[in-house]
C-alpha cells in the first residue's frame, strides 16, 4: 500500500481570489414547458430537452449560440402508468428508455430519438422483460463504457423468500442489442454497492457482506472472479466504481481513521487489475478544520463523485460532504416527532500525479439543507473543465457574496432564491477562484423552482447553458462564459 504524504503547505497555499464575475447573456423567451421530468442533450451547437408529465412528452430543440427555440414537438402516445428510467446517449444515438411494471413482470422499453428532427425516429421496442416484479423502493440503474460503446442495466427483483433478492444484469451495444445477460442471487445480508461495465462488455460489481467486500468481475464466458477489497488498518467509509479509461476500472472512495468516528479520514484508490497496490491519501487535520465546528467534523463523510484521468497520467478527485440528519422534536401536545434534513457541504477537490504523489487538496466551503422529504432539489453542484481550470457550479445564499472564504458560509435552503456561483480551480496549482454569475432574484424574475444542476449544461470547455423559468411563464436560455 503506497501512503502519500500530505505537506502542511499543500493545505495552506490556496490563493483566493476576490469575488469576480463572469460573462452572462440572456436569449429571447419562449413558450414555456412545465414538466418534472427534463434532461438535455447536447451535440454540436443544439440542444434537445425532454421533457415529460404524466402522458405527455415534448421534444424541444433549443440554439445554444443564439440562445432561441429552434422547434417543440408534443407526444401523447406513451403507454398508461410508463415511468422514464434513463434519457442516454450512446453510440452517436440518443434513447428513452421507459420501464411498464405489473405485479409479476417489468418490461423495459427503448425508443430512438432523431436529434436532428427533433423527433422520434421509430417506436418503441422491448429490450428487456423479467418474470418478477421490482423490489420494493429499489429502481433500475443503468452504467455506460468509458467509450459509450457498451450500456449496462440492472436492477433487483422481489421473491418469494423475503430474504433473496434476484439482480438482473444485461449488456448492450450501442444499437441496444444484447451482448449477453444474467441473474444472480444475494442474501439480506447482502448489498450491491455500484456497477460498472468497461468496453469489451465485462461488468463489475461492488458487494458488501458482515462489513466485508468484495468486487466482482464477470462476462458472457467463464465464471465470475471475486476478489476481497480491503486498506491495511483502514475502515473503508464509502466506496464506488469509476471507469477513467477503456483500460481499466477504479475501485475509489473514502476511508476512516478510527472506527470510533464516522468522519472521513482519507481517500483511496484502487485498480480492479491490482487490488493489493492501494494509493492513500490522509485528509489533515488543518484541512478537516476548515470552516467547521468540532462537532461537524465528527461527522464530515464525503462521497467521492468525480475521479478523472488527466493528461499526465495523474488522477483529479472531487467530493462532496453529504449526510442525513434527524431532529427529534415534540408538537406543542407533547408528541415525539422525528424531522429529516439533507446536507450538501462542503467540496474536497484533490490532485494526485501519475506517480501516486499529492500534488494539493483543497476543501471549498459550501452549505445546502433541505427536507430530506423533498430530495436533492437544487442542491450539490455541476462539475466541468476547461484547459487550465476545474469549475464547480452551485446555488449559494447570497449572503455569501460578504462573506470571506477563510470563514464558514452562510446557509443556503433548498427551494429559495440564490446566487448562482461557481468555484475556479487552477489544474496546476489548485488556486481557487470564486465567480459570482448570477442572483436568481434579480431583475430577469427567474423562478428558482425549476433551477437544477442537471440543467447546467456545458457546450464548450469555457461555457455552458442553463435553461430557466421566467415569471413562470416562459423559458429562456442563459449562456455564461468563463474568462480563460
């Protein structure tokens, strides 16, 4: 296991900027769609939303350069009580894919988009049908090649015994064809923690059993290989799949130092090739202490989000702080009562070199709660890159414009009105700039309700879109350039 050394003046050369702005331009508003359910696809300058409520659907393409609607299609012949699982593309070619449950059986449905029409190209066709039904609370998940060559689905079937569960697995191609698929058992005990699939169709699988686990790696021939996942006196804390190339998957996450605390005591990587050479990363306590209480950081854990490959052969980590907090309350009667929030912290962005050296970590203040009842919602953030830097983009309180960096943030709420900010990380040398681009309550009357992350789409590597509600009544594009 090869332990990076972590240097007090990795931690303390952060060099923050003032707060500055970015370029930001508005297209002309048009008729508005109010659906729950959006995702966009990019190509070339033309984005295409989907948007669905209930039995209808509408395809929308909009001009990321001039910001304009260029056409919007409606559907409404999608099948009674159809839910949408995914929008993906892969190969070139952009689906929906819809799933139909009955109390025995789940039915899976493709249908291609023709991104230049703005328009179905075929109907639907059945790519996967199960004798069982889903389990209960659990969904269909889905893991694309690093190369988009291949589409892997799974999801979890109830039995007749309460205490197996039945994980489907099927691979694609490109065309959704299947390369192969199968089924395999788990016990209660029993938890699948991530999938991954890599080009050549192999799938690979995280499970967790009596705090032990296990990746296992399997394909149309031969039997699964299962190898034990372990850090020499290390509880690993959270852990997940990443594909950073056609060549290989990682194993990485967080660890803890102590079992007696449940904050995270470092990073971990691991390649599914070579599980016993483990890369730590400790986090310090001069980083953990950053804008937190000694009691947040009892309870700081991090889920790793982004791992990327760089040019260099070195490795870009980013994480956020994520937990679930109970409050327990009584009514002015007396009753005992329980409320739920979700916390969307802080962001550790770390810089590991081909080598396996530390080049800089840098922990980036952030404060979001919501209800837990309500989700996510417009919380966390959108990772993107241009040839220098890394951008983190979040809505923030706006309070936060007064408040310096070497002090903790002012709270934001999900749901409210918020500036849109982003952070600017320097590739070469981790500074750290933060950029105030928009306040959603300002002048343009932007509904932040239809805010999300997921919106933020780039169409460069120093730009991207955003799509909002204006007065609830129209749309409008938003287009913000960051100066190189």
């Amino acid at each position: 296991m090869k332990k990076i050394t972590f240097l007090l003046l990795a931690v303390l050369g952060i060099s923050y900027a003032s707060l500055a702005q970015s370029n930001v331009s508005f297209g002309s508003p048009y008729s508005s769609v109010d659906a729950p359910y959006n995702h966009y696809f990019y190509n070339g300058n033309e984005l295409l939303s989907v948007k669905a409520e209930r039995q209808k659907l509408v395809l929308q393409k909009l001009n990321s350069t001039t910001l304009s609607e260029i056409s919007s299609k409606t559907f409404t012949d999608l099948p009674k009580h159809y839910k949408i699982e995914y929008t993906v593309e892969t190969g070139g070619k952009f689906y929906l894919l819809y799933s139909v449950s009955g109390k025995n059986n789940l039915q899976l449905f493709a249908r291609e988009i023709d991104f230049a029409q703005g328009t179905f190209a075929s109907e639907a066709k059945q790519i996967i049908s199960t004798e069982g039904s889903l389990k209960k609370k659990s969904s269909v998940g889905l893991r694309s090649s690093y190369d988009q060559s291949k589409l892997l689905i799974f999801y979890s079937l109830a039995t007749a015994d309460k205490n197996t569960t039945v994980t489907g697995m099927h691979v694609f191609n490109a065309s959704l064809e299947t390369v192969w698929k199968n089924q395999f058992k788990s016990t209660s005990n029993e938890q699948q923690l991530d999938f991954a699939v890599d080009a050549a169709g192999t799938v690979y699988y995280l499970t967790e059993k009596n705090s032990s686990i296990t990746l296992t790696t399997t394909s149309s021939a031969g039997e699964p290989s299962v190898q034990a996942i372990s850090l020499d006196k290390k509880t690993i804390r959270k852990i997940g799949l990443f594909e950073t190339s056609p060549e290989d998957i990682l194993c990485a996450g967080f660890y803890n130092k102590d079992i007696n605390t449940s904050a995270a005591g470092g990073l971990f990587i691991l390649k599914s090739k070579h599980l016993n050479e483990a890369i730590t990363c400790p986090i310090s306590q001069s980083v953990m202490q950053q804008y937190t209480s000694d009691i947040q950081q009892y309870a700081t854990q991090f889920m790793l989000k982004e791992v990327i490959l760089e040019k260099d052969g070195g490795l870009t980590l980013i994480g956020e702080s994520q937990r679930r907090e109970t409050i327990h309350y009584y009514t002015p009667k007396g009753l005992a009562r329980n409320a739920y929030f979700l916390h969307y912290d802080d962001i550790l962005v770390t810089k590991i070199d081909a080598a396996g050296n530390l080049t800089w970590m840098r922990k980036l203040p952030k404060r979001q709660t919501g209800k837990a009842t309500e989700g996510q919602g417009v919380m966390s953030y959108r990772y993107m890159a241009s040839e220098n830097n890394y951008y983190l983009i979040f809505l923030d309180n706006e309070n936060n414009k007064s408040v310096s960096l070497d002090d903790a943030p002012v709270n934001y709420v999900n749901g409210e009105a918020g500036a849109l900010t982003a952070y600017e990380i320097s590739k070469d040398k981790g500074a750290v700039t933060k950029l105030s681009i928009l306040n959603t309550n300002d002048e343009h009357h932007l509904k932040v309700s239809d805010f999300s992350t997921q919106k933020i789409i780039p169409v460069d590597t120093a730009s991207f879109v955003l799509e909002f509600s204006k007065k609830g009544k129209e749309d409008v594009l938003m287009k913000t350039v960051f100066t190189q």
